[in-house]
C-alpha cells in the first residue's frame, strides 16, 4: 500500500475518532477503547478513501505530520462535540424534570450513574433510541462524509466561526432543555400555589406530604404523555446537527 493511501486513511480515523466517541451505545454503557478506535478505522478510513475531496500533499516533516494529527484530532472532537451536545440536552430536561417531580437522587461525592440517576438515563435512551430511528444517524455519517469534500484527510481545521457555533449550541441545548422542562415546571408551580392556598385556609392539614405525593402522582401522569414533546424537539435538534458539524469544517 503506498504511503499517500496510508496517511489518507490515518487522517481520516482520526477525524473520526471524535463523532465515534459521541454515539449512543444501547443500555448506556461506554465503548471500549479497542471498540473506538477500531470502529474509527473502518468509518473514517473507509469514507476518507472514497469521498472525492482530493489528496493532500504528504507533510515535509514529522512535525508537519504531527500538526496535521492534531487539527484532525481537535476537528473530529469538535464535531462529536456538537453531536453528544443533542443528548445532553435530553439527559438535562431528565434532570430538571426529576427536580420538579421529586425523583432527585442524593447527592453523593462520586459521579452519577444511571442506578442513582433513573429519569435522566432513560431521556438519554430515548434519545438514542430516535437518533436511530429517525435516521439521524445518516445525517450525520453524510455530514462527515461531507467534511472530506471540504477539508481532504490532513487538510482540515476548524472554522474561524467554530467558538461562535460552539456557544450557540451550548445556548441550544439550554434553551431546548428548558422547553422540554415547561410543562413540569408549570405543573410544579400550579401544585405548590394550591397547595399554600390550601395550607392557609386549612392549617391543621399536613401540606408538605400531601403537596410531595400530589407533585409525584401528577407529574408522572404528564410524564407518560410527554413523549411526542420530547420526540418533536429532538428531532429538529437532529435535523439540525448535520449542517452545525458542517460550520466547524474548514480547510487549513
């Protein structure tokens, strides 16, 4: 195999390296090291040697060759980035949602793990679950493919814009949080004024019990009717996810 062939694949895993890290694994549990890197030869070197985006110069130097790894690695990491943010925002309305209805853990002094976490280990299940299932996941494997036509293997970059793109993300996950979180915050709030109302004009009554269980009861009601919300906004935060990793390419 000549040496053109070998850097071309070699920059296109590790570009890929990166998005493979951000993808769903079923039942949530992380991807073994040999899994990633395997799994980041085959997409990226595959789609690398196929896509016509042309073939870059080999580096004059191996310093050349190790700052041309390095811009891959930071591209490829740039781009799982905006893509693990969708299912972050999934497993922060979780979060918010479980504060509201009274299903936060306690805190303890090492992470969370889904066994402590319940609410927002399924969000990200059910995530992951329509990311497949909307077929978001070509999108994004275009998109990547798409990169090489913009920025060939050992060319590409980030954008000049990218701390702009990455912001607005962060700012998105946010925001499409919150809104998946409305409805229960609405609730709680709702709950908590009858209750105080209630609470005035009966004093006797024990509010904080019955106001606790009310919040439970009420808001996994809303919760087993909450999945077409939480679909809707996901999937235009899928729609969306291929042209935003497409803002970070850029050719050096």
């Amino acid at each position: 195999m000549p040496w053109e062939a070998i850097l071309l694949m070699m920059m296109g895993s590790l570009r890929a390296l990166g998005v493979v890290m951000a993808l769903p694994m079923p039942g949530g549990q992380p991807m073994s090291p040999v899994m990633r890197v395997a799994l980041s030869f085959l997409i990226g070197g595959l789609l690398a040697s196929v896509t016509p985006g042309g073939a870059t110069p080999p580096p004059e130097s191996m310093v050349a060759l190790g700052v041309s790894a390095m811009h891959e690695i930071l591209l490829g990491l740039a781009m799982g980035l905006v893509m693990r943010m969708v299912f972050a925002t999934a497993e922060l309305a979780g979060r918010m949602i479980a504060g509201e209805i009274g299903l936060m853990a306690a805190p303890g002094f090492d992470a969370p793990v889904p066994a402590q976490e319940p609410l927002p280990a399924f969000m990200g299940l059910f995530a992951g679950l329509l990311f497949f299932l909307l077929h978001a996941h070509e999108g994004v494997l275009a998109a990547f493919a798409r990169s090489f036509v913009l920025a060939p293997p050992g060319a590409g970059g980030l954008n000049p814009a990218a701390a702009e793109t990455m912001v607005k993300g962060v700012s998105g996950l946010l925001e499409t949080a919150l809104r998946m979180c409305a409805p229960f915050i609405a609730l709680n709030f709702v709950i908590t004024m009858g209750f105080a109302i209630l609470g005035r004009a009966v004093p006797k009554m024990n509010v904080f019990i019955l106001s606790y269980a009310m919040r439970s009861i009420m808001g996994f009601t809303l919760l087993a009717g909450a999945g077409a919300l939480f679909a809707r906004y996901l999937s235009v935060a899928f729609d969306r996810l291929p042209w935003t990793m497409l803002e970070l390419v850029a050719r050096r």
